[in-house]
C-alpha cells in the first residue's frame, strides 16, 4: 500500500502532506471534495457516490489515492489497469463511461498493462499547493511498481468554449501544446510530465470542453 509523507509550501510556509490510500472512513469527505472542486456546470451527478468508491477500495486499492494537507483531506486520485495497444491507441478513444463502468471500475482488469486515471481532484482552496501534481506522480510511482507500461487519461479542455468557434478540437490541443493557448487543465498535464495522444470526442459530458478531452501518456521510463 501507499504511503508518502513529505512537505508542500503555503507561500514560505512548510505545510505537511500525506499521500496514502483512501479507505471507507474518507468517503463522506471525498464526495464533499467533488462538489467543491467541479462546481456547475459541472454534472452533480458525475461526483463520486459511495458505491463507486466502495468499488474503487475493493478492486484496485492501490489505484485509490488521496492527499492531506496539514491534517485535512485535501483531493484525491483514482485509477484502473486497462490492456492497451500503443500501435491502436484509437481503441482507448473511448467515453469515460465506457472506460470507468460510470465510475464503478467494473472494467479493471488486474493483469492489464497500464493504468488509467478515472478522475482527479483537489480542494480549490489547496490548488497552490501543487498537491494535484504530487497525486498524479504518485500514479507514476503505482505503474512502477506495478511493472506496467504507462500511465493513460484523458484531460478536459475547459478552455476549448472559448475557441470553439474558430478552431477544431485538435487544433485547439495544437495550440496549448506549442505555446499558443493555456488550458488549465491540459497545460497543467503537460507540466506533470504526460504527453498527448490525440482527440477523444464525446467523452465526458462537459460544456466547457464541448464534450472532448485530450487522451494523454506517461511511459514507464524503466519499461
């Protein structure tokens, strides 16, 4: 199982951080967490509900990760193993329902060889922190020591809305990735060390990414 203490800072100030599984006794703040960090027009019935998370401590616990900051919950990350081909990396183009079983994870495959990011979410109040990128590294150290091949997700592109109306999804993912345009979420992947693999339409309902997200890597450096 996992556990990582360490130290984020408030500014100057050192403030203590966990990263450890998430269990039963989190699952009341986690879903607080989720409301808090999609707000509208975020789907509220996108937010975890217990029976997911019950599901994701059963089947995967190592893929199950939270974080706290000074003693509070802070956010939390969840994965899944999949089997993935990179010479087809179009099959991974799915919805995130299709991917996730609509969050249950039913779809986990314990022999798969990669590891796929469900969701991810950090308290706004603790966003400067920079505890959703030690969530998302902490991913990497699972596929390490899960011997897989990668780390696979697909990020929103909230910023997208803004430029729908002159530009292709693609070339909008073009753009953030050349320097052009900033995504919060996209350009914050990219700082976290992933790599972009192309397009997923329809994969989330999400008004703000016109439903597209971006399906993006991390290679196991040891594989």
């Amino acid at each position: 199982m996992y556990h990582k203490t360490f130290y984020v800072f408030d500014g100057n100030t050192p403030v203590q951080a966990v990263i450890r599984n998430y269990t039963e006794q989190d699952f009341e703040e986690m879903i607080r967490i989720q409301s808090e960090a999609f707000p509208p027009p975020y789907p509220a019935e996108l937010w975890w509900n217990r029976g997911q998370l019950l599901n994701h401590v059963t089947l995967f616990p190592e893929g199950a990760l939270c974080v706290e900051a000074g003693g509070e919950l802070a956010g939390s990350v969840t994965s899944l193993k999949i089997d993935f081909d990179p010479s087809h990396a179009e099959d991974a183009a799915h919805s995130w329902a299709v991917v996730t079983a609509d969050g249950y994870i039913t779809t986990h495959l314990p022999d798969g060889n990669a590891l796929y990011i469900a969701d991810l979410c950090v308290r706004p109040k603790y966003r400067k922190l920079g505890l959703g990128k030690e969530l998302v590294q902490s991913l990497y150290h699972v596929v390490v020591e899960q011997k897989l091949s990668r780390l696979l997700g697909a990020g929103r592109m909230p910023g997208f809305h803004k430029q729908a109306p002159e530009m292709k999804a693609e070339q909008y993912l073009a753009d953030v990735v050349a320097g052009r345009l900033a995504d919060p979420v996209i350009t914050f992947l990219l700082r976290c060390g992933r790599t972009p693999l192309g397009v997923v339409a329809g994969y989330l309902e999400d008004e703000e990414s016109r439903n597209y997200a971006a399906l993006m890597e991390w290679k196991n450096p040891f594989r």
